[in-house]
C-alpha cells in the first residue's frame, strides 16, 4: 500500500503486452472473481473499450448493473477505470464520490508483462472508506484478481490457483 488512501499490486504475467491488455480488457468476464458482483444471478461482463465506455455485470434476466466508466482507453499499455461503488457495496451515483483503478502493462522482454495495478483516492468514497480500502487490499482483493487473471493467461481454469 503507497498510502491510507491507494493500494497498489502488481504481477508479472507470461504473455504479451498486447495479450495482457486484452484479456484484462475484453476478456474480463472469464478471470473476474465470480464474488465480487453485485448482481445476482450473473451472465456475463461486459467491457466497452473507449473513454466513456462502461464496465458492467449482466444478470441472466437481461438487467445491467453499471458498476464503472472508463477514464483512460490506451491499449496496449494503460487503463483508468473508476470504482463507481458505495461503502455499503451498492451503486454509487455521485461521481465524486469514486475511486479509480489505473492498470499499466509494461513489457518484460518478448513474452512476459508485468501489470502494475493502483487503486487510488479510496477516501472519495466518504465515511467508511477505510473498509473498501481493506477489502481491495486484502488477499481476496486485488490479488485474488490478478492471480485469476495470471492463471486465465496461462490457460489454467481460473477456478484452480494454488
């Protein structure tokens, strides 16, 4: 953790700079921990890729659960996303009151990336903010999320990580 109000993971994946970018982007339903939604009764993620564009669970019912928008669009090597939840897990509609996630993919060598993840401004989500930060930063956080992600790259079912 950089500080009370940032956590920060990083990870070295084997696969390619523009691989990484893409499954952590258009592939994000199939290493997302299933936990961590909001809806019940998930179908699938979608992804828009571009500025504006939204990350959001669909239930099997057809209902949207818009969780994020995306602030930076830079393929292969960057993403912001915002963290558009409340301290009591709900749909946070006050903007201001949102944290982002930046996720840089930063080549090591031909075959291997190293993703490097900052969740930041965790105290714009108001009283309480201590208890998402905690949650991001616990194990079953961000590096529950990037170990399913690694594991997806290498072709490993995401469900058996060691």
């Amino acid at each position: 953790m950089t500080d009370a109000t940032t956590v920060t993971r990083s990870i070295v994946v084997d696969a390619p700079v523009d691989r990484a970018f893409n499954v952590f982007t258009e592939d994000i339903g199939s290493w997302w921990p299933p936990e961590h939604h909001i809806i019940q009764s998930m179908s699938h993620m979608v992804f828009e890729p571009k500025v504006g564009g939204h990350i959001y669970d669909v239930a099997t019912d057809g209902n949207e659960c818009h969780w994020s928008r995306v602030l930076a669009y830079e393929p292969p090597s960057r993403l912001v996303f915002t963290w558009d939840i409340t301290t009591q897990w709900q749909i946070e509609t006050d903007r201001a009151k949102t944290s982002e996630i930046e996720v840089r993919f930063l080549p090591e060598g031909e075959r291997r990336t190293r993703v490097e993840l900052e969740h930041r401004h965790l105290d714009r989500h108001g009283e309480g903010w201590e208890g998402i930060a905690a949650a991001v930063a616990d194990p079953g956080g961000w590096e529950l999320g990037l170990a399913r992600f690694a594991h997806r790259l290498e072709g490993a079912p995401v469900g058996e990580q060691g």
